[in-house]
C-alpha cells in the first residue's frame, strides 16, 4: 500500500481528480444559474455538462482516470480495477473539489443570480378537498440526500459488476485481487499491455 501511495504519479493523480471535479462542478452549476440578460435552456445545461466532462475526460484521463464522481470511483473499486487506498483519497478530493467549485461559484456571482446554485429542491405540499378529507396524510418524503447518492453508487457498482465480472472478466486469482484492493499489486506484461490496448480502443483519435 506505501509503495503505491508514496508516488509522485499517486499524488498528481489525486491532484487532478481534485482539479477536475472543481472544473466541472463550476462549470455545470454556473451554466444552470439564473442569468439576469436570459434563462438558460435545457439544451444548454445539458451542452455544458456534457462538454465539461468530455474536455476534463480527454484532458485528464490519462493521468487519474479523470472519474470526477465518487460513483465512478466506487464503481471501479467493486471492479477491482483501484486499490482501496486509491479509492478513498479520489473520493475525497472529489468531495474537496466539489466543495471548492460551488464555493468559488458563490463567491464570483452575484446574490440575484446565483440563487441556491441550480441545486434541485424537493418538498412536500399538503393537498386536502373536501372529498378526501377523510384519508390519512401521505407519509413523507426520503431523505434528499439518498437520491443523489444511493441511486448513482448502486447503479454504478450494479454496471461494474455486470462488465468487470460478466461481459468481459479476468481471470485473476484471489490472491491477486486481494493484492490489487491493497494497492501491492504488481501486474504481468501481458496483463498490463491488455489493459493498454483497452485505453487505446476508447481513446479519441484523429481520423
């Protein structure tokens, strides 16, 4: 696990992810906000973020990975394709770097614009007429916090299992994977160059 954590290419890579989540919680929040000259629409929140996250994927993703989401993270923790030391300090310069973004967006923009940064409210409105008076209220609502953190991780570990395991698996020993969670594993040439030849096949390149 040192041998892994006490790396010049560890530290950049938690760097970048921390940079890279700042970036793209910065970018995505501040083309949802509330502009005084015109809405935003749909089709451009959804260009922001879309382009946001390609750029910083392209940018990046040689040098962390660039997940820029803790779902991604976990994910390839249940994949065993990270060591868990790698995934618990990206989890947490993600969460850092989230943090940061939407901080440095509320303190550039100004009070009527930024609002409550474009982050989505729920809340529960009683509704009562005279023919359901009767009917017991409804129960309340989840907590909010769940929805955008059970659904995203569960999904995400749902979809590495089914490729990592299922679509494509490896067929690694158990003390190999083992060794791969604790970051003190040393892979074979070959095992190495497929995982090479993986990036290359989802690489952008020119024509």
């Amino acid at each position: 696990m040192r041998k892994e954590v006490l790396t010049l290419a560890f530290a950049r890579a938690v760097f970048v992810e921390f940079l890279s989540t700042l970036i793209f919680v910065f970018i995505g929040l501040g083309s949802a906000l509330k502009w005084p000259s015109a809405l935003p629409s749909i089709l451009q929140i959804a260009l922001a973020f879309g382009l946001a996250i390609g750029s910083l994927v392209q940018a990046f993703g040689h040098i962390s990975g660039a997940h820029i989401n803790p779902a991604v993270t976990i994910a390839f923790l249940v994949g065993n394709q990270i060591s868990f030391p790698r995934a618990l300090l990206y989890v947490l310069a993600q969460l850092a770097g989230a943090i940061a973004g939407a901080g440095i967006l509320y303190g550039v923009t100004p009070a009527n614009t930024r609002g409550n940064l474009a982050v989505n409210a729920v809340s529960a409105r009683p509704c009562s007429s005279a023919s359901s008076s009767a009917l017991p209220p409804p129960p309340p609502p989840p907590p909010e916090p769940s929805v955008f953190w059970v659904g995203p991780i569960l999904g995400a570990c749902l979809a590495s299992l089914l490729y990592f395991y299922v679509l494509v698996p490896y067929c690694m020993a158990l003390s190999d994977r083992l060794a791969i969670l604790r970051g003190t594993y040393e892979p074979e040439d070959d095992w190495e160059e497929q995982r090479e030849e993986r990036k290359k096949s989802m690489e952008l390149t020119p024509p």
